[in-house]
C-alpha cells in the first residue's frame, strides 16, 4: 500500500469514538508544554500505522507528540469511564492525564487509538495533574514494547517526549508524554460508567460501538451482549494465561485497567518476577497482596462478572433469566483459562502433544521452583537446552537453592519428552520460541531509569534493543538474560502517577 504524497507526512485519522454520544468523553485538547525534547519514536510502528516516521521528528511531529500542536484530523478527547479500584466502586474515573487524539486504521486494516499520556488535566483528573513523569513513561515504553515482543496482546508505544518541566511527587521529577496505541482504550470501567448512570441507551451505544471494532462475530448473534460477554470472556482468559507464562504481575488489575479488546494495558507497578513466587507480588500500593501473580486468574473473573452485572438490561427482559445467561458466559472463564494456561505450559516443557499427566507434571517443576527460589524465566529457557543436551542440566541445577526437587523431576519430564516424535534439536528449538531468554527484569529497567532522569538514554536503548528479540539468545548481551545480583534485586515498584 502506498501513501497519497497529500498525506506524506500526516496522520490519516479516520474518528469513530468522537462520533459516539457526548456524554462519553470530553472534548479537549492537550495541554502544551514548555520545551519538548523527543527521546524516542519507535519508527517500524509509526510506519505499521501508516505514519511517515520522518515527520515525527521533525519540530511541528514533536510537537504533535508533546501535545503542543493538534494535527489535522485529530479530534481530541478525554475518555469517561468508571471502575472498581482495589474493590471499590468508584463512579467516575475518566482519562485523568491522557487524551485521544483520534484513530487511523493501520496497515493491516486495524483500527488503532492514538493516544497521549501526560498531557495535562482534564475534567476528569480529580485532584492529579494530568502529568506524567520521565521515568513511569519510559517504564511503560520499556514493557510495553517487550510484550509486543513477546506476542502477548498489549497497547503498544509510539513515542516518548520530554516536556522540559518538572512534574511535583514526592520529589521534582522530569516530566514526560507517552504517545500510546491500542486497538481502543475502552475498558470494563467504560461499561460500568453507563451502568453506574442507569444509562441503557449509553450501554447499548457502547456494546454496538465494541462489537463492531473489536468483535465483529458477535454481530450476528441472537443475542448480541451475550456473545459480547463471551468473547470478552475467553480473550481475557487467554491473556491472562499468557501473563502467568511469562511470570508477569500486572500490579493494578482495577476494571478501568482491563481493556475490553483483551489487551495488557496501564503499565504502573507491574513486574516481571524473577524468582517464582506464586503469591509475588511487587507493587507498593498493594499491600494485602490483591493482585499477587497467583491471583490474577480470580481477579480477571471477578473484573468480568462487574462486566456481566453491567450487560444485564441487555441480556434479557427479565433480570433473573438476564442473571442466570450472565452466570453461565461467566462459568466459561475457568475452562477457557485452563485450556490456555495449560496449553501454553506444555509448550513451555516442550510437549506438542497432550497427555492426561501434562498438568501435574507442570505442576511438580513449578513445585520445585517455589521451594528452592529458582529464577522463572531461566528454568524455562535452560530446560530447552537441556531437551538438547544432558549437559544442559548442570546448568538448571544451578538456579535451584536445593535441587532434590528438580532431581526427582528430570526423569519424569525425559520420559515424557521421549514419547514426543521430535528429536532434542526441534524440541529445543520449540522450547526456546516459547521461553524467553530476555523479560525486563526490575533492575534492568530501574537502572534505565534511573540513567535517563541523569540524562543518559544509552542504558534504555540498549535495553529495548535487546527485549525486541526476546527469543534469540544474543551473544554478548548474556547480563541482560541473568536474575539480579543479591543488592541489586528491586523489592517494590511504583504507579509514580
Ligand atoms: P491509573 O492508576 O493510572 O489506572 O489511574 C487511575 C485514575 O487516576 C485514572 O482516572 C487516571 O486518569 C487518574 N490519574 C492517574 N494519574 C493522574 C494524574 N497525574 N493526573 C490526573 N489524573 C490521574
Ligand atoms: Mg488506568
């Protein structure tokens, strides 16, 4: 596909949420900042979505990425929306510092949002300043990207730009904009603002809107919030699935930071873990251990069924015939997620094909892990070069304190292995597609931060570059693939909103 040379060096928006009722957002338009700097433009996406990557960077593109100039096109808006926040109910919620410049439908034919984060208050920042600091957005830039990587769905970044203002928290800090792409930022908290409202024409409004940009299929159903329900069910079952494969903990798994297409989105205090924990968890604002990784699956079915309670007038005439097709799409959270997960572990161990042992066997190694504090990521890798090579075991020895557990395993797995029909070579090489060699471990990405507040992007360059091939092992690069040291580890992560 080629670009008309009219729209070299523009934005191609083509708007549907800005078309939707008033109600649902703000109309506003970014707040400009003193002096923007672009740190870093992430081109082969700017190019997915039809964007000349040249014309970011030149003044009047940074400009638009800072939130200085409103391009042609750009409709600008802040999103409303509620949600349950640790819990509890909050009715209004709302893009608080981010704003919707408007949409293009990218080279694939997705339609994709474009979004700045950072960009200054707006009706709905409460008592915030609609800012964002260096450190939080280059954060997101870093995770974000490596999901990308890693083929788990999740908004993606465009861009990182530095205001040249300081940003008060608990101390002055370098302030910054994210320009943020996602398949749409329409989240459970979206749905739960109409409800909240006893708005059914708001709710129907927005099922119609979700159901043709991200759930087509459900179109034709009978009943069409049903099928929503259901598909929304099952795409989060699957992501979720996929974060407990990488060792991901999301940190604030609130309904207004669930997106309704089955995106990761909000990246505040999440982490990767490195030692396996089933019950870690890293964010600071946490502390009763809610969204503890081994928790995730329930809090996703608790995010879902605050879905269902809002789809109720739509599911059917009368509530309890409404309540019941809600508790029965609900009931297919638990088979959809284990299905996945369960899935995504056997290709973890090597296994292609599927024996009632499977689970239990995944069971034992994760067993293992958690008594003797081996590394999540590593075991994982390591046990692939050992499908290849016996020698290989040494080394996963090495990441287990004690390694009676992972002794008693190994035979089990090898003859399990064995009745695969590939040989070592394939089977490690299987292994390694779906094992990461490189997550973004906390100290990686604390010490990236912590350079560029100093003024050096040299350490998160390096690490973004590393984290785009997170499957490949890179000679050369093998610090970044290894568990912190002892002083290095990071206890807790911070939203830093
Ligand atoms: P989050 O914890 O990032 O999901 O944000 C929860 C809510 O707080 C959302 O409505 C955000 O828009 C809002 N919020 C977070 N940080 C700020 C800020 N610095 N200024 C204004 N609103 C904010
Ligand atoms: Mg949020």
């Amino acid at each position: 596909m080629t670009l008309g040379t009219e729209t070299r060096g523009a934005i191609a928006f083509d708007n549907s949420y800005a078309r939707l009722p008033d109600r649902f957002y703000a109309r506003l338009a970014p707040t400009p900042v003193a002096a923007p700097r672009l740190l870093q433009l992430n081109r082969a996406l700017a190019q997915e979505l039809g964007i000349e990557p040249q014309s970011l960077t030149t003044p009047e593109g940074v400009a638009v990425l800072a939130g200085n100039r409103t391009p042609e096109g750009a409709e600008p808006l802040a999103q409303a929306y509620a949600g349950h926040q640790f819990g509890n109910f909050v009715p209004q919620l709302g893009d608080g510092r981010a704003i919707l410049l408007g949409e293009v439908v990218d080279r694939n034919g997705v339609r994709r949002d474009i979004q700045l984060k950072g960009s200054g208050p707006t009706p709905f920042s409460r008592r915030g300043d609609g800012r964002a600091a260096l450190g939080p957005v280059l954060r997101e830039y870093i995770v974000s990207e490596a999901f990308a990587a890693l083929g788990i769905p999740a908004t993606r970044s465009l861009a990182a730009v530095a205001t040249g203002e300081a940003v008060a928290r608990e101390t002055m800090l370098p302030g910054a904009v994210l320009t943020r792409i996602a398949s749409s930022h329409v989240r459970v908290g979206t749905f739960q603002f109409f409800a909240a409202r006893q708005d059914t024409e708001g709710l129907r409004a927005l099922v119609d809107y979700v159901v043709a940009r991200h759930y087509p299929q459900a179109a034709g159903s009978a009943n069409v919030a049903l099928a929503l329900l259901e598909a929304v069910i099952a795409a989060q079952a699957r992501l979720v699935a996929r974060w407990m494969h990488v060792g991901f903990i999301h940190g604030v798994m609130n309904t207004d930071n669930m997106s309704i297409a089955g995106e990761t989105i909000d990246f505040g205090p999440c982490a990767f873990m490195d030692h396996f924990d089933p019950m870690k968890v890293y964010s600071s604002i946490d502390a009763r251990g809610r969204y503890a990784y081994g928790n995730q699956p329930r809090i996703a079915a608790w995010n879902l069924a605050r879905l269902a309670e809002t789809l109720l007038p739509l599911l059917a005439p009368d509530q309890q015939a409404a309540i019941a097709l809600g508790q029965a799409a609900l009931d297919g959270f638990k088979p959809h997620f284990d299905a996945a997960y369960q899935a995504g572990l056997r290709a973890k161990l090597g296994l292609s094909s599927e024996a009632e042992s499977d689970s239990e066997l995944a069971d034992a190694l994760l067993e293992a892990m958690a008594q003797s504090g081996a590394d999540f990521t590593l075991v994982f890798r390591k046990l692939g070069d050992a499908a290849a090579m016996p020698a290989g075991e040494d080394e996963l020895r090495g990441l287990f304190n004690t390694s009676a557990g992972l002794d008693a395993w190994l035979p089990r797995w090898r003859e399990r292995l064995s009745r695969e029909g590939d040989g070592p070579e394939a089977q490690r090489d299987a292994m390694h597609r779906v094992n990461p060699a490189f997550i973004p471990r906390n100290h990686l990405v604390e010490e990236a931060l912590a350079a560029a507040e100093g003024g050096d992007l040299g350490p998160f360059e390096m690490l973004i570059g590393v984290l785009a091939r997170p499957f490949e092992d890179q000679p050369g690069k093998a610090r970044y693939a290894l568990p912190p040291k002892p002083e290095e580890v990071v206890q807790q992560t911070f939203c830093g909103t």
